[in-house]
C-alpha cells in the first residue's frame, strides 16, 4: 500500500506566519517596548481625536487643504488609537508621524526661526509639531534599522 505523506499544514501562508512566504519572521519586541509605543501611540491618538474630531464635524464648507489635513490628521488618530491594539503591526504609523513632523520643521520651521521670523500661527504649529519629540523617544530605532532598512526585501514577482 503506497502512503502519501501530506505537507504540514503549518507551512501555509498566513499573515501571522509570514516566514511560512519565505520572508524572515519580524522580530518580535520586549513587553515594555511594546507598552512603551502604546504610550506614544495613545499620545498621538488621544490628542488628535481631542483637538480635530470636533473640527471635522464642524458645520462649515471646507477649502481644499485645510479639508485634506483635516482628514488625514483624523485619520492618523484612528489609525494610532489602532496601534494600541496592535503597537508593532502599526510601528509605520509613527515612523510617517516622525517624518513629516521633522520634514516640516526642518523645511518651514528651521529657516523662519534662524532668520528671527517664526511667529504667530507658525510659531504656534511648531510648538504642537515638537510634541513629535515624544514619538521619537517611543520608537525602538534598533528595530527599525533591522527590520525596515537591513533585511532584505519582499520579493516583487514569485518564481516559477
């Protein structure tokens, strides 16, 4: 009688299995790394939902970018109060905060102040932009660095 050996069911793709693809299993961060970008996503998520949900629903036409920002910022809240749940699945969340905020500052910030120019509404967006100094400190960079930028790639096509 011949016997056919079936392949484990463990080798199948999932999402929580993703070295079952071929790709390398993400490294999985302490606890207290793990608590601590809770902490920088419920910052995020708290204070967004505070400060623009009750704008979002203000009863006013919206011009084009005061609308698009609004939106996204809203967005980011709700994608923020996502990564209590889930703080490393959603780490890219705080990684796009990180660079627009210092974007920003480097790009608008930076060369008002230097030339003794940052006031008023400006002045006031960078003091909430600095806030950004918080999610940098959340951030575990060494994961970063090993996880986004030395491991290899995903493949852009399968073989055959």
């Amino acid at each position: 009688m011949l016997h056919i050996r079936k392949p484990p069911l463990t080798t199948s793709p999932t999402p929580e299995r993703p070295e079952a693809r071929g790709a390398r299993a993400p490294a999985q961060l302490a606890l207290w790394q793990l608590n601590l970008l809770r902490v920088g996503y419920f910052v995020m998520g708290v204070g967004l939902a505070v400060v623009k949900w009750p704008l979002l629903f203000a009863d006013k036409p919206w011009g084009l970018m005061d609308g698009t920002t609004e939106c996204l910022l809203v967005a980011m809240s709700i994608l923020a109060l996502i990564g209590l749940r889930y703080p490393q699945r959603m780490l890219p969340v705080l990684l796009f905060e990180v660079a627009w905020k210092l974007l920003w500052l480097g790009i608008v910030a930076l060369p008002l102040w230097l030339d003794n120019q940052l006031e008023g509404a400006t002045r006031k967006q960078a003091a909430a932009v600095l806030w950004v100094g918080i999610i940098i400190a959340v951030i575990p960079w060494r994961h970063v660095l090993t996880q986004y930028v030395l491991a290899p790639g995903e493949p852009w096509r399968r073989s055959r």
